[in-house]
C-alpha cells in the first residue's frame, strides 16, 4: 500500500472536494425530490410519465452519490495521518463547500439547461428565476467561498481540529442519505412504491393492515397515495413490501403535474 506524504495535502483536497460533491446531491435529493417535490430527476423526460420509474431513477441517483461517498470517504481515512497538519480543517472545509457549489453548477448546467430533463420547479411559471436561484444560491455562492478559503491556515498544525472536520464531513454524509427513505413522526399523507412482483390486491391488503385511506393509485397497482389514521405505523409497510414510504407530509404535491401520466 502506497504511503500517503505528509507534505501534500492532495488526498484531504479530493476528499473534502468528493464529500461536499455528494453531500450536494443528497441536498438535492432529499430537499428536492422528497421534502417540497418540486422535481423528480426524470421530470421532463416525455417518455418517462410512470411514477415507478421516476422514484426508482431518484434511487439510482442516491445510489450513485453514496458510490462517490464511499470513495471519498475511503480517501479520508487513508489520509488520516495528515490530520495534524496545518490548517487540515481548513483544506477539508474549503474544498467540501467547493465540491458542493461544483455539484449544483453541474446539475443545473447540465440537468436543467443542456439535456432538461428536469427543473427545480417544474411546476413554475417561470422555471428559469428559481434554475438561476438555485445556481448562483447553492452553486456559485459555496464555490466562491470555499475558492476564497482555500489554502488559508489557521496557524500550527492541531490533530483535533481535523479530525473533528473530517469526522463531520463523515457523518453528514452517512446521515443524509437514509434520510430520503424514512417518513416522520407526524406524516399523514404518504407516497408508497412497492417492489416489483407485488399484486395490487397484496398492495391493497398491506395498507389496509395498518388502517389506512387511499387517495390515488397509478395504473400499475405499485404507487400509492395514502393518507395514514396513524403515522406511526407507516414503517411497517416496509415490512409489507414497501420499496419507499415518502418522508414529506406534502406527499401529493408533485401530482399537481404528474396526474396525467397515472393510469
């Protein structure tokens, strides 16, 4: 195994970079695609109208930014002899805000202007303020910061200030993205995807085992809205077959464009 040099600081710049590179898409995922829905990463996509497949290309979207994660954080630890250098926490933080700006500037230049497969609100009259919001807010804004930060030192090298920075920058990371699949307490409203071989008369009887109303169904039979009597019992469904239980207590609001693809 090659060693790490202690006076290049390369491993904790792609690290730092890589992590706040997926931490922006988790953001993304979770704020976007299940907090408020505004999107789905396959929105515009004409031929991509079954909700199935719109949340299963949101789940190979996270799949895809836990693989950078995990590689990130593989670099981290095999650079963990650098963590006494000086200003370690700052090279950490720095190229983690750059990496989050590079993932929003990638994603609106080249998902909501080049190829358009989706906008932060579809729904929008004008979808092109909230695109330039959202660019310059959480893509240019970090960038900048963590460009303007970089190389700064905070003086001699201090072990615990970079390990607490890359100890942070860790579990922010394995934190974010199980968060997309785990409702709340208090969601009564809920979107339901089960996985393939499910019935739908199956699908039917799982809801109605833990008390539950259906407001909409897709033609499939394998998404579900439903509105909960209880909602501590929505994780039981996972139990019953459940891919997602949506975690947003505005579980309907992304129908207000997706309806007419149901059924």
């Amino acid at each position: 195994m090659t060693a790490i040099s202690l006076s290049s600081p390369q491993p904790l710049r792609w690290s730092g970079a890589l992590l706040g590179f997926s931490l922006g898409g988790f953001f993304d995922g979770i704020l976007l695609h299940q907090i408020l829905q505004w999107h789905h990463l396959l929105s515009s996509v004409e031929a991509v109208r079954d909700m199935r497949l719109q949340i299963l290309a949101d789940g190979l979207f996270h799949a895809l930014m836990y693989l950078i994660a995990g590689a990130a954080l593989y670099k981290l630890w095999r650079a963990r002899s650098l963590y006494a250098q000086p200003g370690a926490d700052v090279t950490l933080w720095s190229h983690a805000l750059m990496g989050f700006g590079a993932w929003h500037i990638a994603d609106s230049v080249l998902s909501h202007w080049v190829t358009g497969i989706h906008r932060i609100r579809i729904d929008s009259a004008n979808p092109l303020f909230w695109d330039l919001l959202w660019f310059f807010a959480f893509g240019v804004l970090p960038f900048v910061l963590g460009w303007m930060l970089r190389g700064r030192s905070r003086g001699g090298g201090d072990r615990r200030r970079g390990r607490n920075a890359a100890t942070t920058l860790g579990l922010a990371v394995l934190v974010a993205g199980p968060l997309a699949a785990v409702p709340p307490g208090d969601a009564t409203e809920v979107m339901v995807l089960f996985r393939p071989g499910i019935s739908s008369a199956a699908a039917f009887n799982a809801l109605a085992e833990i008390d539950s109303r259906i407001l909409w169904v897709d033609g499939s039979g394998g998404m579900w809205a439903v509105k909960l009597n209880d909602p501590g019992q929505a994780s039981q469904l996972y139990r019953r077959g459940a891919l997602l239980v949506s975690n947003s207590s505005v579980a309907l609001g992304c129908f207000s464009w997706s309806r007419g693809g149901a059924g």
